[in-house]
C-alpha cells in the first residue's frame, strides 16, 4: 500500500471514529494535517486531469487535421475519376487507371455516381 493510500485509509478511519461519536472530532485529534493532505491531493488529480485533458485536446485537433487531409485526397480521386470519366477510353493503361481509382473510392465507403 502507497504513502497516500496508506494516508487515505488513516483519514477514514478517523472519519468513521468521529461519526460513532455522533459527529463530534475524535478527543485530542488534529484533523489540520489530514485536511491539508486531502487538499493537496486534490489539487495533484486536478493537476493531473488538465494534463491529460490537454493531451487528449491535442489528439483530437490532430485527428482533425488529418480528416480535412482525407477529405482533400477523396475530393483529388473523385475530380480525378470525373476527369478519366470523360476521356475516350481507347487505352487499356487508362481504363485501368480509372477502374482501380473508381475500386479505391468504393473501398473507403465512397460512392460513386456512375
């Protein structure tokens, strides 16, 4: 058991000493230091859940960017298959190309007007 697990079993035990004499402190017990540790482990966990708030704000923004990123890439295959669409399709290369484009898009879920 840690310090402060040790410290916090202390402090109930004290608690619960005081509610058996009906709400009264314990004789001779001075509850200055259990409050002062209370409060700093408050502030400790308030310290600690801004830390990882801020980390998990910055996960999302990154997340973000990365799916404005995706969205540019779908919107440059999509031009790119409206564009193959529309040329003569005399080569097998260029079929191919505009085949595996149109393959690609319907594999991340998107669709296709055709």
């Amino acid at each position: 058991m840690s310090d402060r697990e040790m410290k916090i079993a202390e402090i109930q035990k004290s608690a619960e000493e005081a509610r058996k004499t009906k709400g009264t402190w314990v004789d001779g017990q001075d509850y200055a230091d259990d409050v002062e540790f209370l409060l700093n482990e408050l502030e400790r966990l308030e310290r600690e859940y801004a830390e990882e708030r801020a980390a998990h704000n910055a996960h999302v923004m990154k997340l973000c960017e990365l799916e404005q990123e995706r969205d540019k890439l779908i919107e440059g295959l999509r031009i790119a298959t409206d564009v193959l669409g529309t040329v003569p399709m005399n080569d097998a290369r260029l079929w191919g190309v505009y085949n595996k484009l149109c393959d690609i898009l319907k594999e991340i879920g998107v669709m296709m007007n055709e």
